[in-house]
C-alpha cells in the first residue's frame, strides 16, 4: 500500500459552498478508495494558481520536507495539474504526484467489470492524457501500473497524440455500437410500455443498496466510493400489478471532471429517458445540501430537465436526531425518509412509484374460455389478478393490467372484456 500526502488547494477567488476542510475531507475518502494509505492531508490556500507549481513553489519545498520526514511516496492533489506544473511539482519532489482526476480514473479502472464500462474508462483516460502529452515523458512511462497511474495500457516512450487521437476516435466508434443496442432495448421497453424509473445521487449515498431491497438482488456494495460503474437494471413488478424497470447509475461527485461526463454520457443517457427519477441522498452525511447541488449540477450537465423527481433520503436508521430529519423533510417536500438496509419507509417510497404510474393501469373483468390457461399465467406474470373464479361457462377474472398488456389482449379469441 502506497504512502500517500494528500493537498487540498482552495483558492480565494473561486465561488461555492464547499469548505476546504469538506474538499480535504472528500479528496481523502477518494485516496483510501484508490487504496492508498493516507499519512497527512495538507490544506494550501492561495489567492490564485500559479503556472508553475498550482500552489507557489514555496508551499511544494514544505510538502517535500514533509514527504522526506514521514516517507511519502505518493503525493495528490485536489486540483487538476496541467501538464508544466505536474512535471515541475515532480522534479521537486522527486516523487510521483497526480491529481484528483487521475484518482479518479484509478478507481474507476479499477470498479469498470463490463467492456462498455472498460472503453468508457479507457476514453476518459486517453482524453485526459491528449493535452498533457508535451514533455511527459515520465507519465508515458509509467502507464499500465501503479496506484493513480493506471493507464490505457499503452508503455511505450513514442505514443505521440496521432495514436491517440485514433485510439479514442475508435473508442468512440465502439462505445457507439453499445449505445445502439440499448436504443433497440429501450425501444422494447417503450413498445411494451414499461416505465422507467433511474436512481440517481452522490457516489455513496446507498443506491444499490435501495435497488437490491427493492429488487430481491445482489448486486455489490460498499462503503468505498464508486462502487457501481456499470449500469444495471432490474424489474420491479409493483403491488399493483404494474412491472416497472429501475435502473442504477454511476455515482456522481462535486466538482466531477466534464470529460468523465462526456465518457460516460452514453451510460447516463438512461437518466435523460427517465419516466421519473428517484434521487437519493445520504441523509446523515453533514455535507447533504451540498451533495444534493453536485447531483443537480450534473443533471444540467447532462442537459436533464423537467423531470418528474422524488428526493429519497436514505440511512435515516443511523440517524438519532429526528430534528434533523424533520429539517430536511422541510427543505425538501417532495422527499421520503428511508432505510434501504433496514426497509424502514420503502412502502412510502414504493407508493410514490405506483401513484406516479397509476393512470397507466386499467381496472377490468374479462371472462375466459378453460382452454385459454396461457392467459391466465399471462396475467399472473405481468398483472395484478384481484379475484378469479372457475365457473361453467368459464373463467371470471377481476384483475388490473397496464395499458399496453390490455392492447395485447383486447383482441385475443375466447376472452370476454367487460
């Protein structure tokens, strides 16, 4: 395990709610992660960048005779480095450094399982690397290993920006046969008249927790950042009787590097086809207003709006202070208060869900004929059968089905609608 001291830069002119002990804070949950055993945290604050060393070269001669002290071999920042300043800030140091983003992009190599996930990875890598390519040499050289410095997979010291201007270029190609496939599913889905309702939030706030409970699956969690990269989706067939498909995405993050959006922008193209989203929140994390601004943030980025969304707090079990429940039911009434691990409130949340797609179900009778079983299993499957009777002339079922099963039906020989 790398030895790593964190830098969490703030500088005097930039705007926002986030505090620097709050961006020092974050920058180490993505270090520990990544795998790195964080040994100090430096907080830097400058009035603005310098070209040379981001935080003033006097500031980088301290973080080196502190990293001499306590034997750091890694150093990170909470910045983006542009290329200059990443290579002066090593040759001072005379020891690896990288910045959030690479961070980042390690521990998404790292959590990527699918090939889509990979190439998305892969692209955000390649377009982070094209504009730092002049004199990084010694980054080139180190891609494919070690911690913050995992790379496409390419070693060799002569890549020069035509190889990888056509290494994305065909990523980009590829990525786009993927996202052909899920147009053809969604279309499916849209033909079948399956709503689609996508989690959305902040990278830990317990998404796949809440679509496991709710879905019966097993999908891994985990308290480390970026668990879920790949998309994943699960059928939800509701009290109902209307079937729904919920799909979780990658979690996002403050200050979330646009080219990672663009990359994955085919992955979160789910989001923009919502019927409606479910954004959840951790509601005991201190930081939840400033959570909920990042994931808005990134919803207009990706160009979201006007959607129909319900804010679920999540992890209300570890919350004591009821007070502070209540505050944030206040600020937040279109909002639900919820445990995915201890199911506490989903029945709230479940019955938000049927509310929001109740005007796509139809109540009805229909009698059947004893030869039509295959019916009766259809309704089983994909309805919610109230009350069925077996009688002579038939089989009286009351039952509510969504619209689209009801077209399917409405012309079926030796069934009666009434």
């Amino acid at each position: 395990m790398e030895k790593a001291i964190l830098v969490s830069v703030q500088l005097r002119n930039e705007e926002g709610r986030w505090r620097i002990e709050d961006t020092a804070s974050e920058l180490e949950e993505l270090a520990v992660s990544a795998g790195f055993e964080v040994i100090d945290n430096v907080i830097a604050v400058c009035d603005k960048p310098t070209p040379n060393y981001l935080a003033g070269r006097g500031k980088i001669e301290e973080i080196n005779l502190l990293a001499q002290d306590q034997g750091a071999e890694v150093i990170i920042f909470s910045h983006d480095l542009s290329g200059t300043q990443q290579r002066n800030i090593e040759n001072l140091l005379n020891r690896k450094t990288i910045d959030r983003t690479q961070l980042i992009l390690d521990i998404f190599s790292r959590r990527a399982r699918s090939p889509e996930g990979k190439m998305q990875v892969e692209l955000a890598q390649l377009q982070y690397l094209l504009p730092r390519l002049a004199g990084k040499g010694v980054m080139l050289s180190r891609l494919g290993g070690g911690i913050g410095t995992r790379g496409p997979g390419e070693q060799k010291l002569e890549i020069d920006r035509r190889q990888i201007r056509r290494k994305i270029d065909k990523l980009k190609r590829d990525l786009k046969q993927f996202r052909l496939h899920r147009q053809n599913t969604k279309k499916r889905r849209h033909d079948n008249n399956l709503p689609c309702v996508v989690l959305v939030g902040y990278t830990s706030a317990g998404k796949s927790t809440l679509i496991n409970r709710l879905t019966q699956s097993e999908q891994p969690v985990s308290d480390k950042l970026f668990t879920t990269l790949d998309p994943l989706s699960r059928a939800l067939k509701l009290a109902n009787g209307q079937k729904i498909i919920l799909f979780d995405t990658v979690g996002f993050l403050h200050r979330l590097p646009h080219h990672l959006i663009e990359a994955f922008k085919a992955t979160l193209e789910e989001a923009q086809n919502a019927d409606l989203l479910i954004h959840v929140l951790d509601a005991k994390d201190p930081r939840v207003q400033e959570h909920n601004q990042a994931v808005l943030d990134v919803l207009e980025d990706l160009e979201i709006k006007n959607k129909k969304m319900l804010t679920a707090f999540n992890k209300i079990d570890l919350i004591e202070d009821r007070a502070w429940l209540k505050g944030l039911k206040r600020d937040f009434p279109e909002s639900v208060l919820i445990s995915a691990k201890s199911a506490e409130n989903l029945s709230e949340l479940i019955a938000y869900i049927e509310k929001v797609f109740s005007g796509r179900m139809l109540n009805i009778k229909v009698l059947l004929s004893h030869s039509r079983m295959d019916l009766v299993d259809l309704f089983y499957r994909q309805a919610k059968v109230n009350s069925i009777e077996y009688l002579q002339k038939g089989i009286e079922i009351d039952l509510t089905l969504p619209a689209a099963l009801y077209e399917k039906i409405v012309n079926e020989r030796e069934i009666k609608i009434f």
